[in-house]
C-alpha cells in the first residue's frame, strides 16, 4: 500500500511552488484580461441585438435567434477558454522534473527516499488541482458572464467545463510525463 500522506505532501509542495512562478500570475492575468475583453464584447453585441429586437416585432423567430445568437456567443467564449486552458496545462508540465534533477533542486525537494512514482504522482495532483481551479475560473466566469448579462443559462454548461478541465488534464498529462522521461 502506498503512503498517500508523502504524495500529498509532494503535491501541496508543488502547488505552492508552482503559484509562485511567473507562468501562473501571466496565465491568470491573460485569463482576467480575456474574461474583461469577452464581457464586454459580449455586452455590445448583446446590447445591440436586444435594441434590434425591441424596435422590431418581438416575436418567435427573433426570441429564438436571440438566444442562438447567445449561445454562439458563449461558445466562442468557451472556446477560446479551452484553448487557454490547454496551454496552461502544457505550460505546467513542461520541464517539471527535468529541469529540477538537471537544476539538482530535485534532492532539496525529495529530502528522504521516496519512490520516483511517488514523486511524478505528488506533482501531477499538484498541477491537476490547480488546473482545475484555473480552469473552472475561466470557463465558470465565461457562462457566469453570459448569464448575468442576458439571463442565458445554457443546457449541460456544467459538462462542458468537465470536458474543457479534461482536455486541459489530459495535455498536461502528456506533458508532465514527457518531462519525466526525458
């Protein structure tokens, strides 16, 4: 049986590492800065279309282009999450271990033997639970942005963000065991 308490103890280490380098503050200041452009974005179209709407006859057809045209709207928005999402996590798993045993920072971290499985395992939970938090920022604030603005909730938007998280998992996955191997 594995000792969970050491892969805890890696992944909190590698949590709180990896806040404090630079790619994290630039990924979440580029998300804040998309999430603010996507907003208003998103308010002129809507205020727009919704002042088209009102002048013109307000019937069937136009309700439901309007709430298509939302929906477009919020996945383009989900889109480009996504890929944000996607690049955070390559960008998380990229030269992990590797740079730490070439830098030597490897042994100051692993300070008594654990297995290396331990080690990988430890930093994968660590970036896996930031990524998630990343990415429920990023894609909950692009549907809470539609939402509050239109009063649009879309249908399964709680599944979209699962899959986006584990697009974005499964990358920084490949990337951390890349790093790893190399």
């Amino acid at each position: 049986q594995r000792p969970v308490k050491k892969i805890w103890i890696i992944a909190r280490m590698t949590f709180l590492e990896t806040i404090r380098r630079r790619i994290v503050l630039t990924g979440l200041v580029l998300g804040l800065v998309f999430l603010a452009v996507f907003s208003l974005g998103f308010r002129f179209v809507y205020t727009n279309a919704y002042e088209e709407t009102i002048s013109g006859t307000s019937g069937a057809l136009e309700n439901m282009m309007m709430s298509e045209g939302i929906n477009a709207l919020m996945l383009a928005g989900l889109y480009a999450v996504t890929f944000l999402s996607a690049a955070m996590g390559a960008l998380l798993g990229a030269d992990t271990l590797s740079g730490e045993i070439i830098s030597g920072t490897i042994q100051t971290i692993v300070t008594k033997p654990i297995p290396r499985s331990d080690v990988v395992l430890g930093k994968w939970l660590g970036f896996a639970i930031l990524l998630a938090g990343y990415s429920l920022l990023m894609s909950g604030g692009t549907a809470f942005s539609v939402w509050i603005q239109s009063g649009y909730a879309a249908r399964n938007v709680l599944q979209g963000i699962s899959l986006i998280y584990l697009e974005s998992l499964l990358i920084m996955t490949i990337s951390l065991s890349c790093s790893s191997f190399l």
